[in-house]
C-alpha cells in the first residue's frame, strides 16, 4: 500500500488547508517525526556501550539524518508560504479598464 493510500485522509485534511504541495511536506514532517519517536524510543534500549547516556552511533546517525530531512522540509513550506504570501501581495495584474 502506498503512502498516499495509508495517509489519505490528512493528505486530504493538509492539501485542503495548505495546498497540495504545503500539504504533502506536512504529512511528509509527521512521518518523519513519527519515525523520529520510534528511533528514540528505541535508543533508550541501544545506549552506545562508550557512552551509555547517549543512543548507539548507528542511531545517532539516523536521528541526526531525520532530524536534517525535517530541517529542510520546514524551510521548503516557508518559502512557498512566503511565495504565496508575495503573490498575494502584488495582486492581480492590471487589465484592460471595463468601458
């Protein structure tokens, strides 16, 4: 089953607030904070035998990977919401005045 059937109703609920691609990156950031739990989570049981406060390497490298996916997917819906927010800004186009 793909991702878009799995999570249809928020990609219904996000694309109808946001638009589609604002949307689709803001299910994309659930998902990936989701996993960003689960990694965690399962850190507590994987602690780095050099130091046990702190997650195995193997898992430091994953949640500093998900961690940067979600760095970049939070400044990809700025700046189309500060597109957007531009183009509403310049209004419509001038046209032809009614005669």
């Amino acid at each position: 089953m793909s991702v878009f059937d799995e999570k249809r109703g928020e990609l219904e609920r996000y694309e109808f607030m946001m638009g589609t691609e604002r949307g689709r990156l803001a299910v994309a950031l659930d998902l990936l904070t989701d996993s960003l739990i689960m990694v965690g989570q399962h850190g507590v049981y994987c602690a780095s035998s050099r130091n046990p406060t702190k997650p195995a390497l193997d898992l430091q490298a994953v949640l500093g990977g998900i961690e940067g996916a979600k760095a970049l997917i939070q400044a990809v819906m700025e700046e189309l919401k500060a597109q957007k927010a531009a183009a509403r800004a310049d209004g419509p186009l001038p046209g032809p005045s009614p005669g």
